[in-house]
C-alpha cells in the first residue's frame, strides 16, 4: 500500500506532486516500489520518513596489492533528505573511506578500519575501529558520495582480508560478525543490500514553503514546520486518518463505540448469568427441588405442572393488590387465572426459610 501524498504513476493526481510519485515495477518477477523514475528502490513508507535499498562502495585488491575490482558508490535526491538515524560505516583491515556531500554546504567525513591480524578482529557486533568503523552523518544531506582507499593495498591482511566496504544504513541495523564479514566467503556486501536500509526523511515543499503557506493538510489536521524547512500535517487530538487526503481526519467515534459496545455486551453476559444462578437459587430455597421429586414420583407431568414467573405475572395481573385473597405467616395467596381460564391460588413468598419448603412450594 503507498499512502498519500505519495501515489503511483506520473502526472495520474494519485500524488501530491511529481516529487510524490512512485513507480511500480515487476521485471524482476517481484512487485518493487521506485522512488519517481531512478533506480532507488522503496522498502517502506511512514508519516515522516521512507526506507530505501542501500548501496556498497567497495576495493579488493590481488595479492600483490594490485587493484581488482574498484566500485564508488553515490546518489542523489531532489525533494527529500537522507536521516540522521543513519550511520556511516567502513568494513577492512588496512581501509579508510570518505563520504562527501551537501546540506545547504559542502560536508565531508572519513572512517577508518585497521587490524593487523585475524585475532585482532573482535565478534561481538561493535564496530570500535578494529575491522570496522562508524560515524554519524548531519541532517539534510540529498547527496553523498562515498569513496575507498588503502593503506598498504591490503598486502599485509591479504591472506584475511581482500577488500575493504563502506556503506550508509540505519543505525543498528547492520550488526558486524567480526573475521568471517572480512573474509572473501562472507558474503558481507549481499548481506549489506539486503538487510541494510537507508532511511530518508520526506516533507511537504522543502524548498518553497512552510505553514503560513500549507495547502496540503486537510480538515481537522494541523501543519507543523520542519527544520531544515518544508512542513508536514497531522490529525488533530481525537481525529485519525490521513490529514492530506480529503474529506480531512475523521473523529474517533467509531472505534470508541465498537468498544463501548464489546464492554457492554460482556457485562450483559455476566449480569444475566448472575441472574440465572439467582433464580436456579430461589428456586431450590422455595421447594423447587422438593416440587421436581414429586413431579418425578407422580410418573407424569400432567399431574403437576412448573410455571415461569411471566406466567404467574400474568395470571394475578402482576401480583394486583385486588388479587389477594389471603396471607400467610411466609407471604401472600393470590387469586390467579390461567390461560385456560382455569382459577388458581398462587402464594408469593415474603421471605425464604428451608424448613419451610413444604408448606412453601
């Protein structure tokens, strides 16, 4: 799913603007995502940042300290800038490498990684110098160019360590496994480009406008400014949705009811199996138990017959005042009319004794 304000497709309105829109790409016989028309492939998107694949400057070298293969690694965004949740790193024994760009101003860093034997080279997944090293990068870089060098073309670690990598990726993300990612076998730069993302910040107009000019926060969303300039929306306290897609955030309402509801369906449940048990209770103090035994020894139902309370309600008129016809020490007899019509005296209890069951019931 691409949410809004990015959108698949060129000049389709399904995009904020053409800095927004992405590309949708099967060629490889998997469904990738592709920031506009380059080659930067998009992971995933969130309200203020998007993730994408990494690439790995690299140099090996031959034994006699002859270069064989040599890769610089650069790119460049033009609405978006790349996260200081980014780390630079450099893997090697006899490497250092330098990332260049610009954030407003030209900006350069360097990292180096030394070692001078295999034992050296610790496994614990820091990189403190020893066979990698990390540095931070600052915010609002859309550029960066990262280059390799050595300092004895690898001739001393050889037998190790052939080539030397430097990469930027989100930080933590790359966990170093000390002597086998130096090793030819370790199949560090595939790990890297498959693990490893880049994370890039993203804004509303970075270059043009800021809240006194937003035109893209919808109703009931707010804009806030971004250092570095450009702003972004978000739905105001009690709304949820998308603040750049129209009809704007939408209340809370919905979810809270569904949860209202859930709570009183719950306590519906335990107060009617409350009153289940309550009746079953009444029922055995009032002689219920005793009046089934004798129902069971009379050998037929028709003999005795049960009546719910909706019945005797309805047959003494709810229990009328005029329907008394008598009172006992444990209650009140009501004259009562049966739906056959047949005349019935029905005792109401006052209170419930057990030893009372039989004149009770």
């Amino acid at each position: 799913m691409v949410p809004y304000p990015f959108g698949i497709g060129k000049d389709t309105g399904c995009s904020l603007d053409s800095s927004f829109y992405v590309t949708c790409n099967m060629s490889s016989g998997a469904q990738k995502l592709f920031l506009g028309s380059t080659n930067i492939e998009i992971y995933n998107i969130s309200d203020s940042e998007f993730r994408i694949r990494t690439g790995v400057a690299n140099r090996c070298y031959n034994q006699n300290g002859t270069i064989s293969e040599d890769y610089d690694y650069r790119i460049q965004l033009t609405a978006f800038t790349f996260s200081e949740k980014n780390k630079f790193t450099v893997l090697g024994c006899d490497d250092y490498s330098s990332i260049r760009g610009t954030n407003g101003a030209d900006f350069s860093s360097a990292c180096s990684g030394v070692c001078s034997k295999v034992q050296d080279v610790a496994d614990n997944g820091q990189c403190s110098g020893v066979g990698c090293c990390q540095t931070s990068i600052p915010k609002g870089i859309n550029y960066y160019n990262i280059t390799l060098n050595s300092l004895q073309n690898h001739t001393d670690v050889w037998s190790f360590n052939r080539c030397g990598f430097a990469f930027l990726g989100e930080e933590d993300s790359f966990v170093f496994r000390g002597a086998s990612d130096l090793s030819p076998e370790g199949n560090v730069w595939e790990r890297i480009e498959s693990t490893v993302p880049v994370v890039v910040d993203w804004v509303v107009a970075r270059e043009t406008r800021n809240c006194s000019e937003s035109s893209a926060c919808k109703e009931n969303s707010s804009c806030y400014e971004v250092e570095g300039g450009g702003y972004r929306c978000r739905c105001n306290q009690g709304y949820e949705g998308n603040p750049y897609l129209d009809p704007g955030c939408q209340a809370m309402v919905i979810g809270v009811l569904a949860i209202l509801s859930c709570i009183l369906g719950i306590l519906y449940g335990i107060r009617r199996r409350k009153l289940m048990k309550l009746r079953e209770k009444f029922f055995e103090q009032n002689g219920g138990l005793l009046l089934k035994q004798k129902i069971k020894s009379q050998g037929s139902h028709e003999a005795m017959t049960l009546f719910s309370i909706a019945q005797l309600q309805k047959a003494t008129n709810n229990y009328s005042q005029e329907n008394i016809i008598g009172q006992g020490a444990f209650g009140l007899v009501y004259k009562g009319v049966l739906f056959d019509n047949r005349i019935v005296a029905i005792k109401k209890s006052k209170i419930v004794d057990g030893n009372q069951a039989e004149s009770s019931s």
